[in-house]
C-alpha cells in the first residue's frame, strides 16, 4: 500500500491522507464513545441480571461498577472535548 506518491515536485497527495486520516480517526473516536455509552447504560442492567443468580458474583461486580464508569466517563469526555476542540480550531 501506497500511502504518499512522491513526486519531482514533492507530496501531491498530503492534503488528501490528511482528510482520509482525519475521517477514519473520527470513525475510531466514535465507535469508542458509543461502545463507552453502551457499556454505561447496560452495566447496571447486566448486575440486576447477575444478581438474580449469584448473589456473590454481583457484589464483585458492584465493586468493579467504579472503574468501569470511570473509564466509560473518561471515553464520553475525551470525545466530547475533542470534537469541540476540532470544530473551534476548524473555524
């Protein structure tokens, strides 16, 4: 795979990787703030779950409902501050 066809007179081609990079970025960033999304609304309903069949698995679970948040949290809010970024600095 090509990515860059370099020619006498340099790059033609930059302008062009740096939208398909840019696009294929945002796709990446947005398929990881859904599954963070996802993950935080179905969490909760997959401990009600857990807990109907063992009580001792969904306490394990409830600890772990901290770092899970958080990282789902950190995901929602990175995406949030670099589309707004983005879309400033596109301005």
């Amino acid at each position: 795979m090509i990515l860059l066809d370099r020619d006498d007179d340099g790059f033609d081609d930059l302008e062009e990787l740096k939208a398909d990079v840019l696009h294929d970025g945002w796709k990446n960033r947005r398929l990881i703030a859904w599954i963070s999304f996802l993950v935080s609304i179905t969490y909760p309903l997959f401990v009600l779950v857990v807990w109907q069949f063992s009580e001792g698995l969904a306490d394990k679970m409830i600890d772990l409902s901290v770092p899970v948040f958080a990282l789902c949290g950190a995901n929602l809010t990175w995406y949030f501050t670099m589309a707004t970024w983005e879309d400033i600095n596109r301005k």
